[in-house]
C-alpha cells in the first residue's frame, strides 16, 4: 500500500539525481569530466541528469568518483518493524 507522503519511483530518482548533479557542481566537474572519472560514456550520464535513467553499477561508480560511496551503506540498512512493539522487542534483545 502507498501512503500519502511516500514517493513515487520516478520521484526519488529526480532527487537522486539532482543532489548527484548538485555534488558534481561543487567538485566543479562537467558532466563531461564526471561521466570520465566514472567511466562511462557522457551520452549515459548526461541521460541521468536530465532523464533520471541509470544503471546500479553506473550509479555506484559516480559515487565512488564523487566520494560518496559511503552513502550507500545506508540503503536498506534500517530494520523494519510493523508495531512499536517489534520495535521494544528488538532493542531489548
């Protein structure tokens, strides 16, 4: 089920790429000189900024290339619990 506030895919991934275009500016990397470093063709990164559309393992190379590939270990890192008392439960063992 969605919840009102979750968002959609294409949602999220015009955010992911907005903040990586955002790190890019501010290493004052061209998308050009980014696609380089990331070793893959500018045609599919510059599809990323303006499309959203990337593969994982291009993704992770960006990151690698902008030092950011510690935010990945953040993904899916958080267990889930579906009641508070799952969430009790889980910190007193």
């Amino acid at each position: 089920m969605i919840q009102l506030e979750q968002k959609t895919a294409p949602q999220i991934a015009e955010a992911v790429s907005a903040r990586v275009r955002k790190r890019r500016k501010e290493h004052q990397f061209t998308q050009e000189e980014l696609a380089e470093r990331a070793g893959m063709s500018f045609a599919s990164y510059k599809r990323f900024e303006q499309k959203h559309e990337i593969a994982f393992d291009s993704l992770v190379k960006v990151a690698i290339a902008l030092g950011c590939e510690k935010d990945f270990d953040a993904l899916f890192a958080s267990p889930f619990f579906s009641s508070i008392e799952e969430l009790i439960q889980s910190e007193k063992s």
